[in-house]
C-alpha cells in the first residue's frame, strides 16, 4: 500500500486545519474555499466515524435502499397487503 493511501486520513484533517487556520480571511469568505472545508469536514468525520473510507459510502447507501421490505410474517403491524389497502382506499 502506498503512503499517501495509507495516510489518507491523516493528509485530510491536516488540510482542513491549514485551510481552517493559515488560510487569510479574505479567502475564507470564497464560496470555493467554505465549500471544501465542508466536504473535507464532513469526509474526515465519516471515516472517524465509520471506520471505512469515504468511496465506500455509495455502495452502502445503494445496499440499503435496495433491500426489500419487510414480508406480512415479520411485521404485523405495519405491513398492509397493497391489494386490501386499495380497496379500502378506492372502495372497489
């Protein structure tokens, strides 16, 4: 594994303190620079977070929204068979 890979996390936070700190306030002001402060914040935080790089977040997100709902047997009282619900809803 490369070096800069294996401190990838470490670059980051450094970066986000140099542009939080040492970076002149007129700069600061820059929609540009607010912009990345955010996206290396937020990406530091995840990987603290998590435990995981930032690149397998969309993986994850994908796992989760294509897992299928819950069948009648797991969850009783929330499932709604969709054939009774529309004739409840359009009195067929």
């Amino acid at each position: 594994m490369s070096l800069l890979a294996e401190y990838h996390l470490y670059i980051m936070i450094a970066a986000l303190v140099g542009l939080v700190f040492f970076i002149p306030s007129e700069y600061r002001k820059k929609k540009s620079i607010i912009t990345m402060i955010v996206v290396l914040a937020f990406s530091s935080g995840y990987e603290l977070v998590m435990k995981e790089p930032v690149t397998r977040m969309p993986s994850r997100i994908n796992r989760a929204l294509n897992q299928d709902g819950a069948d009648h047997d797991e969850n009783t009282h929330y499932y709604q068979d969709p054939i009774s619900r529309s004739k409840k809803t359009y009195n067929n």
